[in-house]
C-alpha cells in the first residue's frame, strides 16, 4: 500500500464514527478530502448530518458531493471534527496548517465536543518539529512580526528560521482570513506549551499551527493496518 492508501484507509476508519443527526468540522488537507468522498458516499445513503467546513477548498469540495453545510454562526457546539495533521506526537499534540488553514481548522475543533485526527503513519513522530510550523500573522508590520516570532521561539529553546511562505505566482501566501503564513524550522520542539505560550505573546500572530489538548483520538493507518490511539 501506497501513502495515498494508507490516507484513504485512516479516512475510512473514521466515517465509523459519525452516527446519525452528528453536527461535524469537516478538516482541510489531503487525507480529510478523502474522509469526504468516504462520507458523501453515507449521505447519500440516508446518513442526516450537517457539517462545517474549515477552508473554501473544503467548502467547495463538501457541497460538490453533496454535504449539507452550515456555519459556526448558525451551530456553535459541533458533536466531533475529523481533521489530518502534519505531524502527529504520542501524547497527540499536532502541528497543522500545511495547507493554509489552521485558524478555521482550531476554531472549529475548539467548537467540538471530540476531534478525531487522521492521517498516514509518516505523520506519527516522537517529537514535533521535522515539519515547519505554520504560523498566521496579520500582513502589517510582517517583517517586524517575522524577527519577533523567531526571537519567541527562540526563547521557547526551538530556534530557526521563519519563512514566509509564498503562492504559485511568487507573492506571499493569502489565507481564507486574508493573513499572510511563516513556517517556523523549529526542526526540534521539546517543549510545545512553552512555544505555543510565547508565540501568543507576539503581536500580529493570529494563530499557530500547535494543537495541544485538543485532538482526542488519533487513526493512523500504515502498512501494517490501521490503528487507533486515544490520548494519555
């Protein structure tokens, strides 16, 4: 089995646990895209539930197959959220936003009573920081906001450049929020709450990509199946 497999495989895991009437998030990525398809296949089987979509991508992808949709606005206490990760740590700490949408991805998973992360087994590490940590700043004072963020996570004892990432046509990455992204190369987090903690000092940091107590349960296929890990 390929990635792509074993992404699918997770995805189908947790359509097992969306029961009938459920207020869902709907996550943001490549293995919460196929949690999707898995799901409009049991909507269009009779399954009643409503979802709220973390990005426009997923909007767009949720209406096309047939997901009825509302907002936080309308549904401000959702039942579970399925969402993927970056990187995945034993005691189930994530960094997300690899694909731009971490503010709506925590603000909807905050907003649920469960999350349930998804992802292949390449995700699963001991210690967060090989991926680069996403980190959304207000466009304004960006280079100031940029020295302040390595200066914080250098203080947090995870130093490294912050990058500011950059769309297909070369200018800065525009999230759904109208923010601009970093992605810190901590490479080595030892301490997430003490990073987390000083990166929310700075001002012009909208949100960062570290999910601490917040993901319940982790799917985590790979070649040698699928597991589930419930946290600590």
């Amino acid at each position: 089995m390929d990635v792509e497999a074993h992404k699918r495989a997770a995805a189908a895991r947790a359509v097992e646990f969306v029961r009938p009437g459920m207020r869902l998030g709907l996550g943001t990525g490549s293995t919460a895209s196929h949690f999707i398809d898995f799901l409009a296949e049991r909507v269009r089987a009779g399954l009643d539930i409503v979802a709220v979509p973390t990005s426009e991508a997923t909007r767009a992808h949720a209406a096309r197959v047939g997901i009825a949709l509302t907002t936080l606005d309308d549904i401000p206490e959702l039942d579970l959220t399925i969402d993927g990760a970056d990187e995945i740590a034993p005691d189930l700490t994530l960094i997300k936003g690899g694909g731009g949408a971490l503010l709506r991805e925590k603000v909807v998973a905050a907003a649920s009573a469960r999350m349930v992360v998804i992802a292949d087994e390449t995700k699963w590490v001991a210690t967060l920081g090989r991926f680069p940590l996403p980190i959304e700043i207000a466009p304004f004072g960006a280079t100031a906001i940029h020295r302040a963020v390595e200066a914080a996570s250098a203080e947090a004892g995870a130093p490294g450049p912050a990058v500011l990432r950059k769309a297909q046509n070369g200018h800065p990455f525009v999230t759904d929020g109208g923010h601009w992204l970093l992605d810190a190369h901590c490479r080595h987090i030892a301490n997430p709450r003490e990073l987390a903690a000083r990166l929310c000092t700075v001002p012009g940091v909208m949100e960062h990509g570290l999910f601490i107590g917040i993901a319940q349960t982790a799917i985590v296929a790979g070649p040698d199946g699928v597991r589930v890990v419930e946290r600590p």
